[in-house]
C-alpha cells in the first residue's frame, strides 16, 4: 500500500471535469483505492502495491475518466521512430546491466508538475523499484545532453560530478560517503569494482544509478519542455514495464514519446514498447465466477469503463499496466466496472465443518516439546547466500539459485538449515551463554519428479551453543523428543564436512536416515566467527511425521 498526496486542480484537469467530494470518494472506491482525506486543493489516497500506475495523478485521472464515461475504452500510445541512442558498455554486465529508455517532449514543467512527476518517481522507487534494489530511475533535461549517451562502469575515482543538491564536485566513494542520497542507498553498490554511471558525449555525467543525478545535467527546472527518461536494472522486463507507466503518464499531459536506440554490442533493442497486450478469457468462466449472467456485449462495456479494450473474446491490456497477467485479472476488473454492490452474494451449497491440518499440529507439538526442554524458537528466511549454503559452512548438497536474484546475501534457495542456525548464533554473540535455539522451516532440493523441479520439505534444525556443547547435547535432546513422541531409531557413524570427524551421526528410523546430528567443525565455527564450542542437528520434519503415522 502507498499513501500519496494528489493536486485537486490536476485530477479534474486530467478527467475533463469538476468532481464533487462525493462523486470522488464513490469512484475512487470503486476502482480498489482508498481515499484518506480531501479539501479544496489535495487528496489524499491509499493505492494497491499491484498498480504503479495509480501513483500519479495521471494514472488515477485516466481510470476517474473511464469509470464515470467521461473516455471510456483502451488508450493506445505510440512512440515517434528513434532519434536518440544509448550505447550500453559491457562494463555494466556484473553491475546494472539492463536499461529501457524514451524521450518524452511537448510538456511545459512547472514547480506543481516537478513535484508531481518527482512523486511519481520516488512511489515508484518505493514500491514497484523495490527501495531501488530492482530497478531505479532518471529523468533529465534533453536540452543539456549531448548525443548519443553511454551507460557504462567505472572505478569510483574515476567518477567524479556534482551530485544534486550540492554545490562541490565530489567522487563517487564522496558521494556515498557523506551526500545524503549515497548514504540512504551507497548499500546497493557496496562490494562492486566499478559504479554504473549514465555520461553523454561531452563526457558530462547525467547520474550515477540507483543513487543520484547529476546537479548539471540532471535537474529538471520549470521551463523545462523536453526530458530524456531511463530506467537500469537487472530484469529487462521490469524495466519496460516501467518506462511504460512513466512515459504513459507524460503522454496523457500532453507529452510525445520518443523512442531510443538502446545499443548491447551488436544487438539493438528499441524503447519503449507501447503494444497492447492481448489477454484471452472465457465470458462463462467470469459469469461462474462473479455469479453473474453477462452478455459478450455488457462485457465489452464493462472492460471500456476500466480502460481495457475487447476483441475476440480477448482482453486487449493497456502498456502501462502491468498488474494483469491472467485470466483471473480480467474477472477481477468486471467486477470493479459492474460494482461490487451490483454483485448479490449466494450462500454456499457445501457446508464444511474445518479442522486443523494433521501436520501442522505436529509440528506444533514438536515445537511445544523442544520449548519444554528449554530451547528457544526462532524464524529464519528461505534465501540465503550461495557462500552461507556452501563454503562457509562446508556443504556439499546442490543448491538451486535464483534467476533474478538482486542481492548476493538473498541469491538461492536454502538446502540446509544449518547456515541459518549458525548465522542466529553469530548475530547474538554478544548474549548470555547457553544457548539453545530450534527452527522450523522449509529447505529446497532439485527433484526432476516435482512439477516445478524443486522439493520442499519441512525440516527442524536444532543448535546449542555454550562452553561445554558437545555430540552427546544433542543425541539427549534428540532422543527425549522421539521417546515423547514413541518413535525408535537407530544411530550410525557419518562424515560431514561441517562437523567434526568422529562426532557426527546419523539418525534413521527403520531403515530410512532422518536426521543428522554433530559438533561443528573448528574450521566452520571460524568461518561463521563463532567462539563458543556448538553442536547441531538438522531432522526431517516429513519423514517423522510419516513414522508417527505409521506407528
């Protein structure tokens, strides 16, 4: 949810028509946003995190518009043939190596306007942008640029302008150290070689992203008429998206788009893509799930009152919104365009009584158990690190990554618990000893049988910490937990890189291993910067509720 503050004067300019505080606050309703507050000059509004494009005066004016019939149906956009070129360097290709541009003219900036589009902006750094981690902006005035424009890397102290808001030039390590904007997110590049920066042919830095534009050639003022916008990131297609909803915002204020060359090498990509998307549904599955009764024709109309286009029994799906990726989508906007109040609720034919999920309870009881023993419980993320899964704790499992990954310390998903135990330890060395500290949580394999590819099992991670900790720690609380619970087992010898030779086993019920218990090897304890001799013991939750069972 974002909270932002509209010019009263704008939105009604932007419909084409007064709307009385009454008027306002139904349709805003309707359309799924939440007005906070009104008088003669603001509104206040809550937005939905699944639609960017209502942050911004022009985003919620354009739907206000469709839903009151004022322009009804599918605005089309179009892009004049590229004039401009960014050439993308290989030296952004292990730092920001993505990014979609436009040139938006014909729109006169005034001190009301900056804000709005400044708004605009930073709602969607906040939000869509991921805090700037997955993608950031720059909007400049193309007066000041000269052509063509070069997205590259380089060594920070090579970098050298002067940021906005500033009066003296300053590196790029400068900046992050003491301008504002570089300690709000200098963290996004911490660890990096070489900084991105945007520089034009006179060699004039433009900005330095995700964290600031340039005072020279980034500041647009009011006067300004023409802009250059890009967006850089990781996902291409979360940067098109983007410049989608910005440059569709500049346009219905009277702008023109422009597209840009965007140069990778011998590849050329050209920005922004305004087509439509085309959204195949079925007009019965809708009437099922809404309990309605609507013909092809009232359909139609329905999807002209939220600015979606119909043909074919397809959805034709503006450029700027990006929340519509299924069939599901297009159910969901009838019934704003219908009105919720238009939609009579029926009982249900199948009376259910609920019960808890047997599993669930399970694990509840384990986790009761563990606590009686006097083990604290604690929560711990799915994503790790490939270091934390891998070299700094000397496993060997596979580990999947993830393909968008935006961040090293959350890069794959987690194949064993033990990084997450040690890495709680290492964050609380600085309290009282012992420590006795149990987790239930999923860990990931790869499985060609799984639909996804990927397993998900439920696993219950114990460690202890403090001066004595050793095997026989956790062989006692392991066997108090099972005898509770009247299950037998049996202990083996085992190797495990993270632990020490010798004092490692596995523990199996009937002839399937569950469980793995043993002191953590010195070598690992370094790693992690542990002081205090530990002990460890990752069970899988799946396979004992299974023995309960079949007890």
């Amino acid at each position: 949810m974002s909270t932002i503050t509209l010019s009263r004067a704008a939105l009604e300019r932007l419909v084409g028509k007064r709307l009385t505080d009454e008027v306002l606050e139904d349709v805003l309703v309707r359309l799924g946003i939440s007005p906070e507050g009104f008088d003669d000059d603001k509104v206040t509004v809550e937005t939905l995190a699944n639609r960017p494009d209502y942050l911004s005066e022009t985003g919620i004016a354009r739907s206000i518009a469709c839903m009151l019939g004022v322009r009804k149906g599918l605005r089309s956009y179009e892009a004049r043939k590229p004039q401009f070129k960014v050439v993308v360097q290989k030296s952004v290709g292990k730092v920001r190596p993505k990014t979609a541009c436009a040139v938006v003219t014909g729109i006169t900036f005034t001190d009301e306007k900056i804000k709005e589009v400044v708004q605009m902006q930073e709602k969607l750094h906040q939000t869509y942008c991921r805090n700037r981690r997955k993608a950031a902006i720059g909007v400049y005035p193309l007066e000041k640029i000269a052509w063509p424009v070069s997205y590259e890397a380089r060594v920070p102290s090579e970098i050298r302008f002067t940021p906005l808001e500033s009066s003296r030039e300053m590196t790029a390590t400068q900046i992050l150290s003491t301008h504002p904007a570089g300690q709000d997110y200098g963290n996004l590049l911490q660890g990096l070689d070489k900084f991105p920066i945007f520089i034009d042919a006179n060699n004039n830095v433009l900005s330095m992203p995700p964290i600031i534009n340039s005072e020279m050639t980034g500041r647009v003022t009011p006067g300004t008429t023409d802009v250059f916008i890009e967006c850089s990131g990781f996902d291409q297609g979360v940067l098109d998206k983007l410049l989608n909803i910005i440059v569709c915002s500049l346009a219905d204020e009277g702008g023109t788009i422009h597209s840009v060359d965007v140069e990778y090498g011998a590849s050329k990509r050209i920005t922004p893509d305004l087509k439509n998307a085309s959204v195949p549904f079925s007009i019965d599955d809708v009437n099922r799930r809404l309990g309605l009764s609507l013909k092809e024709t009232e359909v139609k109309q329905a999807l002209a009152k939220v600015g979606i286009g119909y043909s074919a029994r397809k959805a034709i799906v503006p450029p700027y919104r990006v929340d519509i990726l299924h069939a599901v989508d297009i159910a969901e906007e009838i019934m704003l365009a219908v009105g919720m109040d238009n939609i009579q609720p029926l009982p249900s034919p199948v009376s259910l009584v609920a019960v808890a999920d047997r599993c669930q309870e399970f694990k509840s009881r384990v986790a009761s158990l563990l606590v009686g023993l006097g083990l604290l419980e604690i929560s711990t993320y799915h994503l790790d690190s490939l270091e934390n899964q891998t070299s700094r704790t000397n496993l060997k499992k596979p580990v999947i990554q993830l393909i968008n990954k935006t961040n090293k310390e959350y890069s794959v998903l987690r194949a064993s618990m033990v990084p997450s135990l040690l890495n709680v330890l290492r964050a609380n060395k600085h309290r009282d000893y012992p420590q006795k500290i149990f987790c239930v949580g999923t860990v990931f394999g790869k499985d060609p049988k799984a639909d996804t590819g990927i397993s998900e099992t439920s696993s219950l991670g114990i460690a202890i910490s403090h001066m004595r900790a050793d095997y026989t720690d956790a062989r006692q609380h392991v066997e108090y937990l099972l005898r509770l619970l009247g299950i037998g087992f049996t202990l083996s010898e085992a190797e495990d890189a993270w632990a020490i030779e010798g004092r490692v086993a596995v523990l199996s019920v009937g002839k399937r291993p569950i469980a793995t218990l043993g002191e953590v090897h010195p070598q690992v304890m370094q790693n992690w910067g542990l002081d205090m001799p530990t002990v460890v013991v990752e069970l899988d939750l799946d396979a004992l509720f299974d023995a309960v069972n079949e007890r």
